[in-house]
C-alpha cells in the first residue's frame, strides 16, 4: 500500500458508551473551531461552556447550541453534568484550571503550550494521575494520519542517517486587541507559543532530548518577537528552528538524512483547500509526493476519550517544554544551555504501536 492509499485514521463510531460531556473553558479564537471538532467527534457532546463573562458564555452558547452558559471557570468544574473540559486560555492559566480541573475529576484536554515550563507540565500529570483522570495537550499535528506515516518512515530508516533536522513556524502579527501573545504576565511570546511548535516537531523527528540548545530573540517590550534557536544531540546531530510574529505563515520542516529528506510544509496544520502532503526528496533530485486523508482534532479528541494509553503524547508534551526551558535560560544568560536531564527519554511511537 502506498502513502497515498492508506486510510484515514478516523476511529469508528461507538454505539456503546455513554457521551463524553465536554464543558469548555474560555470564549477565544481557537475555541471556536474546537468546539465545532468536538461537537462532531463520534462518542462526545458539548454540554457547557464558562467565560468570565456571562454574556459572552451566553452568545458563545447560542451560537455553537450549547445548552449550558456558565459565568466563571470554577462554576463549570463543579458541574455534575461533565467528565471532561477543553481549556482554551492564556498560557499562564494553563497549570491552574488543569489542577483545578483533575481535582475535580475532569479529564483534560489543554490547549498548547500545556504551561509555562515543565515543572508544571510534570505537576499538571501527577495531579491527573492521582485523580485517575487522562490528559492531552490540544496540539493536533501530532494525531494526523499524516504524522503516524511519517514517523514509520522515521523508524523504519527510511531517509538513512538523520544529521539535521529544521522547522519554521511563523504568523504575521496574530494579534487581537486584547492580546495574551504580547503580554509576558499571561505567557506571552513567540517562543512558548510557536517554539512549542518547532521543538515539539524536533523531538518527534529524532525520538531524543537535546544534551545542549542555544537561542537569539529578537524581543517586543519583553516577550520575544522572532527566536532562532540550534539543539546539539550526543550523536552529534542538529536541529535548528525559526519561529516568530513577523513573517508570513510558515510551518515546515525538513528532516535531512544521509539517503534522502522528508519536507513538510504545513505540519503544524494543514493548508485549508489542498490535499495533506508531503515529500520525500531523494539524493538523485527524485521527488516524491504523498497525500493523506483525516482530521488531525477529531483524531486526537478521539484519543482523549478513549482507553489507549497516551503516556506517549504526554511525555512529549512534558520533554518539549523541558526544551523550551533550557531555550529560555539560554536567551536569558545568552549562552549556550546544557540539559541536564538530556538521558531520560521516552522514545515517541505512533499511537498504533503503543
Ligand atoms: N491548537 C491551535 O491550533 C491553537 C492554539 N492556541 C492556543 O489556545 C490558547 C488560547 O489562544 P486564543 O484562542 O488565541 O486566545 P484568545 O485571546 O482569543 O482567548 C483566550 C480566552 O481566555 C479567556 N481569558 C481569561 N483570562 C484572560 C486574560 N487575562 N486575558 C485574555 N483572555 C483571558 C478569555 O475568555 P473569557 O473572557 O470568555 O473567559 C479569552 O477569550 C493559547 O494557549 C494558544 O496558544 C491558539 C491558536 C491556535
Ligand atoms: O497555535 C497557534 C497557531 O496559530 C496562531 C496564529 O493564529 C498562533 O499564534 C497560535 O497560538
């Protein structure tokens, strides 16, 4: 079978359980297209959704035909007519309306970054763990059937030896009027945010943690603006990244190996109205395209809600940030940063071989 040929991982509908009951937390931009994934995710139902304010809940819930308008994000939480929430916030409220939310009994589905560094990200799956409740950060590439294909080229050696591996994520100015991304207090800047992106595709791409990184921000006020960032493995392979808010729409990588590369122009998301691609360049200048089918939210949500494990997506999300934290140290002192805990990998599998 051909890339091409294989189908969607679109997982069946169930007949027997129950709904999963999301109540939604926060009324912004990208909650208006995870409600509708959720909403049309076989064996899941919007029962509720919390904004500070109530007429925002109200709006937000006539217009998505949520029976539930809920004023404050604590008010939802102790609703009984909910087993899991979706949190679309600023970075910074991650951590706590996680907890919150485990302590409550709620599974979890956060939007990315999952905090603000891995201490928390480690804290956000002990508190889950103990409340017996399963977690995902929203970061939906990593669910597209896509991404399963190209992960099984990874570890078959499919590409050869991989010595370098780059990944670009930019938006121009995604700013609205009342901006997190600009404001260091609600974890703002383009490295949380996008580098997330870029260090998330580079520990997916060579199954290993940096044992040193070091990055350059060109800075707004004190968020950085554009980081350029280099991460050295033990085996002497690289990876380089370039994310920032002041180019247009980038997200892609390539993974150069000693026999071929794989390019990716839109892993983060695919384009909207074109085939889901990729390419495999060969040393001899043959290029060949692959398409896929599937969606990469329902996919995921899919996951969240039923019983494989998903220590794998966890870890990853727990090891990225443990990167941009060692990227964070390294703009601070503007040196190179060397991770400590370089040796504790767990290596990132498709969810079919989990
Ligand atoms: N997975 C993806 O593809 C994407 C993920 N994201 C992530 O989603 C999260 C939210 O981003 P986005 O939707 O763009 O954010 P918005 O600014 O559009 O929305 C954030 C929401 O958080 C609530 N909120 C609570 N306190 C504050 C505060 N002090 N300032 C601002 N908002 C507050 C508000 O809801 P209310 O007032 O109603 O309570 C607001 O609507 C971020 O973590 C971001 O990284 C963003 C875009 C794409
Ligand atoms: O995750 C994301 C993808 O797209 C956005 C641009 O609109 C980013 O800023 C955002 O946080």
């Amino acid at each position: 079978m051909t890339a091409s040929e294989i189908p969607s991982a679109e997982p069946p509908a169930s007949t027997t359980r129950r709904d999963t009951r999301f109540g939604v937390i926060g009324t912004g931009r990208i909650t208006r297209r995870l409600v509708a994934d959720l909403q049309s995710t076989d064996g899941v139902a919007v029962t509720a959704i919390a904004s500070r304010d109530q007429q925002r809940a109200q709006w937000f819930a006539n217009q998505y035909g949520i029976a539930n308008a809920v004023t404050g994000y604590a008010a939802l939480l102790e609703r009984d007519d909910i087993d899991a929430v979706y949190i679309s916030l600023p970075p910074s409220m991650h951590h706590q309306w996680c907890v919150k939310a485990a302590e409550a009994g709620k599974h979890l589905l956060c939007e990315k970054p999952l905090a603000m560094n891995a201490e928390q990200a480690v804290e956000i799956d002990q508190v889950c763990s103990a409340s017996s409740v399963r977690w995902l950060d929203a970061t939906g590439w990593q669910h597209h059937p896509r991404t399963d294909q190209m992960k099984q080229w990874l570890l078959e050696n499919r590409f050869g030896e991989i010595g370098h591996v780059t990944a670009a994520v930019s938006f121009y100015k995604p700013f609205l009027s009342d901006e997190h991304r600009l404001d260091s207090s609600l974890g703002g800047g383009c490295l949380l945010d996008l580098a997330w992106y870029t260090c998330g595709l580079i520990r997916w791409a060579t199954d290993k943690m940096p044992v040193s990184v070091m990055g350059d921000a060109v800075m707004h006020g004190d968020v950085p603006m554009r980081v350029t960032g280099m991460l050295r493995f033990d085996d002497d392979s690289t990876a380089s990244f370039s994310c920032g808010y002041d180019t247009a729409t980038r997200k892609w990588f390539e993974v150069a190996g000693s026999a071929s590369s794989l390019i990716c122009d839109d892993f983060t998301r695919p384009w909207d109205d074109r085939p889901t691609r990729c390419w495999i360049h060969e040393a001899s200048g043959e290029v060949a395209s692959h398409t896929f089918g599937g969606a990469q939210e329902r996919v995921m949500i899919a996951k969240l809600v039923g019983d494989a494990s998903l220590k794998n997506y966890q870890t990853q999300a727990i090891d990225t940030h443990r990167i941009l934290d060692a990227l964070s140290k390294s703009l601070q002192s503007e040196t190179r940063v060397e991770l400590a805990d370089a040796a504790s990998v767990t290596s990132f599998v498709p969810s079919s071989r989990v």
